[in-house]
C-alpha cells in the first residue's frame, strides 16, 4: 500500500473520529500523521478546529500561525487567527490581526469591527476614517464616500441626495440609512434620525455603531429611559466598552438610579483605571449618597491622574467639611504658576480659597475667592441692568393682566411643593427636612418648569415670554400643569407630596400658580450679606452668571426680594417665607409652621433630617448631613473688610430684607 494511500486512510479515520465527537481519538491520529507529514494542511486544519472546539486557544493560535505560514493567502486562516486573538481577550492582537485581515480581504463587516473597535477605546475620528477609507476605495460604496465628503464640505443637501441614490438601488443599505440618519441627527431633525437608526437595527440588531448613534441621539435629547436599552444593547455586543459604560453609569445617575450609575463607573475603571474624568463623575456620586470615604478617594484620585484638576480640588472643597493638609495646599498654590486650562485656574482658586477659609487666614482665602470669581466673570455674559428690566416686565405684565388668572387651570394636583430662593440661602435644608416627612417625597432640582417657560417661549417668539401667555386658554394652562406632573413621574414614588427644589423658579410663580394652582410654595430666604457672600464664595457647575460679583449679587438679590414681594402681594396666602436664621435659632417652632402650611403633621424625623440617607445632589449635600448649626450664622463678618460693596447695598448687615 503506498504513502499517499496509507495517509489518505488516516486522513479520513481523523475526519470519522471527528464527525463522532471523538477528539481525543482524532487527536492521536492527527498528531500521528503530523510525525510524518508536519505541514499536511488537512491535518493541521482538522487540528486546528478541535482546538478551538475545545477552547485551547493558545494551541490554536500556534498552529494557525503554521497554517498562515503554509498558506498565506488563504482568507479562511487569516479570518480563525482574529476569532482565536479575539478568544483569548488579547485586544491588542485582536485589533492587529483584524486590521491585517481587512487589509488583505477588505469588507465593509470587517471596517464596521475595526470602527467599533476605535470608538470602543474613543477614537471617533479614526472610527469614521476607516469607514470612509473603505467607501473611497469600493467603487460599490462611491456615492457614500461622495455623502461624506459632502458633510466635511457643509454640503449637507449633497450628502442627502449622494445617500438617497444609494437607497434608491438598495433601499435596506444599513450604511447609507444609518449616515443618512446622522445627516438628520446634524440638523437636529430627530425624530427621522430616531426613525432612520431604529430601521438600521430592525434590519441589523449586530451593528453596535448605530445602537451607539441611537443612544446618543437619545440622550441629547434628554430621553433618558429610551437611552438605557441602547446603550445596554451597545454593552451587549461589546462589554468592554469603556465610553458606553460611563454614559450609562451617567444616565442612571440622572435618572437617580445611583447604585447602578456607581457599578458601571467602578466597571469602567477596571478597564481605564487612570481615566481622571470618571474618577470625577464617580466622586460627585458617592458624594449624592453620602458614601463620604470613598467619594474622597475618587477625587484624590482624579488629582492623582490629572495633578493640574482644579475641578477635582473644588469638588473636595465642595464638600464644605475636607480640610486640605498643607502637601494639598502647595500643590494647590504651585499649580496655579504652571499652564493650566482657564476653567481648571478658575476652581483652583475657589478650593483654595475654601482651603485657607477652613484654616481661619481669611485674607488670604478672600483674596483667591475674588480672583476666581473675577476669572470667571470674564468668561460669561450678565448684564445685571437688563435682569432689572426684565423683572419689570414680569411685574408689569402681570399687574396688568391680572385677569389671566380667571384662566386658570382647574386643576386638583396638590403634589407638588416648590422650594425657591436664591441658592445658598439654605433651600436644601428646608428640602430635607421636608423630606424626612413620611408623606413628603424628595426628589432633586427638577428642570421642568424652565422647559414648560422654554415651550412657551416658542409659541410666539415674536412678542415673547409672559406675553405669549396671553395666547394660551384655560385648557392649555391644564395641559401644561398635567404635563409637568407627568413628566416629574420619574423622580418620584407614591407618597401624597413631592418637593421640586429649584431656586430660580422664583421667577416662574406667576406661571406656576396659572398651571397648578394648588401647589405649594416655599420661598427659602437667608440674610442678604450672608446669602450674598456665600453665592460668591461658589463655583457653580453652570448658570447663576449673577454671582460673580459682589455688586451683581446684590442688584440680584434686591430684585429677587423686589419680585417676591410681588408674588406675596398676588398670592398673600399661598406662598411661605422661611428664613435660615429663624430656623437655626427656633428649630421646633419654625419647622412646626413649615409643616402647617404643607398641610401634614408634625413628625419627629423632620428635627433629625441630618439622619435621612437620602441621596442630595446640591453642594450643601455634606452640610445637610449634620446637625444644625450656628457658625454660619452672620459668617460674613470674617470677611468684613473686603465686603464693602455688599455693606453698602445692605447698610445694616445681617438685617432681613
């Protein structure tokens, strides 16, 4: 019997064994052969093949490197090298051997792999670049390659008639739907991007670049809840990807799921652990749940990873209650003389300024608190003459179409509870004890009523918000005050009340009071000088551009005591002033009155609310957490000799307004 025949009966026993499941058998026949035939592609491949069945990954890989070796054109060796790479989790190899195989065999699969691979690791840039490359060089794909460029050029009608002829030969291309779908998402026509990618996924459910387009548009667009199974269907397909896990991790935060939000950051840690920005986001929610430890240890870490972070020395600041040991100090002061972004030198001034306020040398902490607000006055826009005309309007509107209220919604929602003020004026205290009623829930500054005045600003761009009001009826006013009971929902559960804390509402009680009539209002006042000072003192993630200057916040505070003296006299019996002091200094009585006009009864927790484990997002989180105290009161004086601008606006002091 001849060699060829002998090993053409071994050949076919390995291939029995195989088809029956007997691989250790064919094991042994297969490395027989090998003894005497080390390259016979058959055996090899068959080997090959029972190795990856069997998860030997590392085996596998040494031998479909020989295979490569014998043959190296062959697709199908190059196509099991990326799976066995892939297996083993080595993602450098992986990405390497993916890239060499669309070299050699390029196909739009395979530049979608290697573009989730970059957006994986947050290279959107190279992502699109791949996708173009390929188009640009498939006569097949010409006319998207033409739509891209035409987007770079601003040509955005040329792009969407370069993608509709694509459709037009091929109506379920996934690429040019999906392209055609960001063309929409650019001009801010989301529903038919909405539309366009949902098409995509419906034809393709794998394709994680579009479920990643899918839940960005969701998320611009604040739809939080529709955002979650995007992203989770992005996870899916790709667990270790570090950008979608941190954007679920902050949709579940705003949407109060915190727990969830803090596993996913800590996920993405494990794969990026020097990533400063996450140790951020993760630091701002441990400090929401009050898991003080740790929420300081994320914030040291961002420092640790990004030294010149004014935000990471800001948010301990923020804290109110870390005191920065003197190594903190100097690192502080030495960063400023080095070249850090504008933003980062802006909160490293207000953190050391809350450093040396924390060690009683006052100059020195005024003096880093004056030149961080005068960085940061520098960088907005505020004109506090035009916030006193606008406050006019608003009283002049109202005085004269008093009858609106005629047209009132005949709503019975009693719900809600708006706590107003200024900020820093102690609205987050009053919230929490609030909060710690049984009947009472509390939730967080909720946006809805500045979006339900945005909405109706539209109605009649032209003669603007009041007096687009004078355009809606009583029906209208009814379904605004549904919509935002609605659409608050989220944030709450089932108790009876809920408290909407948001400071600048207090412009928006004149609305309120037209769409939900039976709401409460708690107006949160504190002593103009402290007040004043303490917003000036603060850095604020974004708006209250008024509190960069001492004589803005001034201005701002009397035309707030000016619009709120309005409402009392509109309203005299629906809306309720408390201010910090009375509480500080008559606790029992005070917090008892506040009960009252909320309409439930007095309840013990409401005196401990420092005791509530609910989560607080606002800065005074740490604050709240603690008994009350007096320190703060008349706390200005420390800085007298710098705060004359305020003593002249409030000659006597610390005298309620």
């Amino acid at each position: 019997m001849s060699e060829n025949t002998n090993l053409k009966i071994a050949l076919d026993n390995a291939s029995d064994l195989f088809n029956n499941n007997n691989l250790n058998e064919c094991i042994e026949q297969l490395e027989e052969i090998l003894n005497i035939h080390p390259s016979n592609l058959k055996a090899l491949s068959l080997l090959l093949d029972i190795n990856i069945k069997l998860n030997r990954a590392e085996k596998a890989l040494k031998i479909i490197k020989k295979l490569i070796q014998l043959e190296p054109d062959s697709k199908e060796h190059h196509e099991k090298l990326v799976k066995v790479h892939q297996f083993l989790n080595d993602n450098r190899a992986y990405e390497s051997a993916l890239i060499d195989f669309h070299k050699k065999f390029p196909s739009i699969t395979t530049a979608r792999l290697i573009s989730n691979i970059h957006i994986e690791n947050d290279r959107e840039e190279e992502s699109d670049q791949v996708i173009q490359s390929f188009f640009e060089s498939d006569k097949k794909y010409g006319d998207l390659y033409k739509g891209i460029r035409q987007v770079k050029a601003g040509r955005l009608k040329l792009a969407e008639d370069a993608y509709k002829r694509v459709l037009k030969k091929d109506k379920n291309n996934i690429d040019a739907l999906r392209l055609l779908g960001l063309l929409a998402f650019k001009t801010k026509d989301y529903e038919v991007s909405e539309r366009l990618f949902l098409r995509v996924l419906e034809l393709d459910p794998t394709f994680s670049l579009a479920w990643d387009n899918l839940a960005k548009l969701y998320r611009i667009q604040n739809k939080l809840s529709k955002s979650v199974p995007a992203f989770k269907n992005l996870i899916k397909l790709d667990p270790n990807n570090f950008e979608a896990l941190v954007s679920l991790g902050t949709v579940y935060i705003k949407l109060s799921k915190y727990q969830e939000g803090i596993k996913l950051y800590d996920k993405s840690l494990k794969i990026n652990p020097e990533n400063p920005r996450v140790f951020l986001s993760l630091g701002h929610a441990l400090k929401t749940v009050g898991e003080r430890k740790r929420c300081e240890d994320a914030y040291q870490n961002a420092i640790k990873h990004f030294p010149l972070s004014g935000e990471a020395y800001w948010s301990l600041a923020n804290l109110k209650t870390y005191e920065f040991s003197d190594k903190e100090i100097i690192n502080m002061e030495s960063s400023l003389k080095k070249n850090i972004h504008p933003k980062e030198l802006i909160q490293m001034h207000f953190a050391l300024g809350k450093a040396y306020e924390s060690k009683k040398y006052f100059n020195k902490s005024f003096k880093h608190y004056a030149q961080g607000n005068w960085q940061q006055r520098k960088q907005i826009s505020y004109n506090a003459e035009d916030y006193k005309i606008s406050v006019d309007e608003l009283i002049n509107f109202f005085e004269k179409n008093n009858d609106l209220y005629k047209l009132k919604a005949k709503s019975s929602f009693e719900d809600p509870i708006f706590i107003l003020g200024l900020p820093r004026s102690g609205s987050t205290m009053i919230e929490q004890i609030l909060a710690s009623h049984s009947l009472i829930e509390g939730t967080q500054e909720l946006p809805n009523i500045l979006a339900i005045s945005r909405d109706i600003k539209l109605i009649d761009q032209e003669n603007g918000y009041p007096n687009n009001l004078l355009a809606l009826d009583q029906s209208s006013f009814e379904e605004l005050g549904e919509k935002y009971i609605d659409e608050t929902k989220w944030a709450r559960s089932s108790k009876p009340f809920f408290i909407d804390k948001m400071p600048n509402n207090f412009v928006h009680i004149g609305l309120i009071k037209l769409i939900l009539p039976k709401a409460k209002i708690i107006d949160a006042r504190r002593n103009p000088m402290d007040a004043c000072f303490s917003c000036f003192k603060q850095y604020f993630a974004k708006g209250q551009h008024f509190t960069y200057d001492l004589d803005d916040i001034a201005r701002y505070y009397k035309d707030y005591i000016r619009l709120m003296d309005y409402w009392k006299k509109l309203f005299p019996a629906e809306i309720f002033t408390i201010n910090y002091e009375d509480v500080i200094k008559n606790p029992n009585e005070r917090i008892a009155d506040l009960l009252e006009f909320c309409n439930v009864k007095f309840e013990e927790n409401c005196l401990n609310f420092h005791k509530s484990k609910r989560p607080v997002k606002t800065a005074s989180s740490e604050q709240v957490r603690q008994p009350m105290y007096k320190t703060g009161l008349d706390y200005w004086m420390n800085y007298a000799d710098h705060l004359e601008i305020l003593t002249k606006h409030f000659p006597e002091g610390e005298k309620k307004i």
